[in-house]
C-alpha cells in the first residue's frame, strides 16, 4: 500500500480500506467517482496529500505559458515563411527554407533541448538551464517545443497557398491590376488560413500534453512534469485528474475551432436554413 508503511498490520490494511471504499462493489465504486468527477472533484493525492484540482490550477498556468509560447513562435515565423516560399516558388529562398523545414520536423524536440541547453548553456552561458520565472526561461523550452510546429505549419501553408494563387479568382484579381501584396494577404491568405487553423487547433491540443518531455528536460513546473512525478509515484488520483484537464482542453479548442471556421470563411455556417 502506497498510503501506509510496510510493516501495516492486516487491521490498519483494511480500515485504510473501508475508509476508501475499496470494499463498495465495482459499479458502487464507479459511480460515486463519475458524480464526483463531473463536479471536478478527483480526490486527494495520494503522494502530496492535497485536492488534485488544487495541485492542477496551481501548475496549469505554466503549460498554457509553455504551449502558447511555443505556438505562438512557430505560427509567427511559419506563415510568413510559408508565403514566401510560394510565392517564389522554385528559388533558392523556397528549397532553403522547405529544407530546414524537413530538418525542423525530423529532429525530436528533446534532442533539441538538451543540444541547447549544453549550447546556450552551459557553453555561453547566456540562458539559464532549467526552472521557471522570467523570459529567459522560457526561450529554450518554447523553441524547442515549437521549432517542429514551425516546419509543419511552414510547409502546409506553402502548399495551401501554392493552391490557393492558383484559382481563378486569383487570375481574376490580377487581370483587374489589383497590387500583388493586396492579392496575397487580402484574398488568398485567408482561405489558405483555413486548413492552417484546422490543423494548428488540433496540434495545440496535442502540444498541452506533448509538454510532458521537455518539461521534464527543463525542469518546467507544469502539468507534463506533474502527471509524470504522478505516473512514477503511482498517484492514481492525480494521473486521472490531468488527463481529464488534457481532454477537456483538447474538446475546447477544437470547438474554438469551428466557431473561427465562420470567420474566415463567412459560406460556413452552423444555423439551419428557413
């Protein structure tokens, strides 16, 4: 028993027991964990002696910090690098940057951050290593973490856009001498978003619990280093209560998803027809 010593008496095994309800039957056992959990309570933990959804708000925010950072670094140089790997298609900019793209989506994240922390580091000792507080902190773990993102969302838009300057009302735009840079970002940048959101929305919901490694690697105070500690130390209660928070945000950003489908694209719509 994980919860009392190993010399228990066979009495102390069996009042720690009953006080758990161990003893219920099964669907007894189960249904009073559903109700439970629905109202959010998981229990306690079983190595922290805390509430579980205690132990969760307080680390939340340091994966959201992580996942959006990393988000955020690789949407901001992918699209742009994207566009113009389309629009000068077949130049050196476009089979340099499709390159490091396939580069950026071979290497493993935490093979990534552990080459820079030992460059960055330990060697100019310009970044700290590990923890969490300030902005330095968090430039290792986010590119790290983001830099495979980046390559993926750099390709897709690429090939969305090089579909995109290919239709007619493309052609059309131009034929009416409409400034490229208009054409680009005002009408083919926006249905090329489509797909880009699609696949970012389901990524960022991998990325809340892909932080599980490089939190580890950095010593990063979040829910990934959390449910691993969780896993080690066999805290049933705790491991259940993250991956419900995980599910929960991966079903709320794909909703976040459909709702921006009707912004970008206004022929989306959820209401029904009269």
């Amino acid at each position: 028993m994980l919860m009392l010593p190993g010399d228990a008496s066979y009495q102390e095994i069996e009042e720690l027991r009953e006080q758990l309800g161990f003893n219920d039957p099964l669907y007894v056992q189960y249904a009073r964990f559903a109700i439970k959990a629905v109202q959010g309570d998981f229990g306690e933990s079983l190595y922290y002696h805390v509430p579980v959804m205690e132990l969760i708000i307080e680390r939340l925010p340091a994966s959201l910090e992580l996942a959006v950072s990393a988000m955020i670094f690789a949407l901001v140089l992918a699209i742009p690098l994207g566009i113009l790997s389309a629009v000068k298609r077949g130049s050196m900019l476009d089979m340099g940057s499709m390159f490091g793209a396939l580069l950026g989506i071979s290497m493993p994240h935490f093979w990534l951050g552990i080459m820079m922390m030992l460059f960055f580091s330990i060697h100019l000792g310009w970044l700290p290593t590990s923890g969490r507080g300030t902005f330095a902190h968090l430039i290792m773990p986010a590119v790290s973490l983001g830099l495979s993102l980046m390559a993926m969302f750099a390709r897709l838009t690429r090939s969305v856009m090089l579909e995109v300057l290919s239709l007619d009302y493309i052609r059309t735009a131009r034929a009416k001498g409409l400034k490229e840079q208009v054409i680009i970002y005002k009408h083919a940048l926006k249905n090329a978003l489509i797909p880009l959101v699609t696949v970012a929305g389901m990524q960022f919901g991998f990325l809340i619990g892909g932080t599980v490694i490089i939190e580890t690697v950095f010593a990063w105070p979040g829910l990934g280093r959390l449910v691993i500690q969780a896993i080690f130390g066999r805290d049933y209660p705790l491991v259940q209560g993250i991956v419900f928070v995980f599910s929960f945000i991966f079903v709320g950003i794909n909703l976040l998803v459909d709702i921006l489908y009707v912004y970008l694209d206004p022929q989306i719509s959820y209401s029904e027809e009269k």
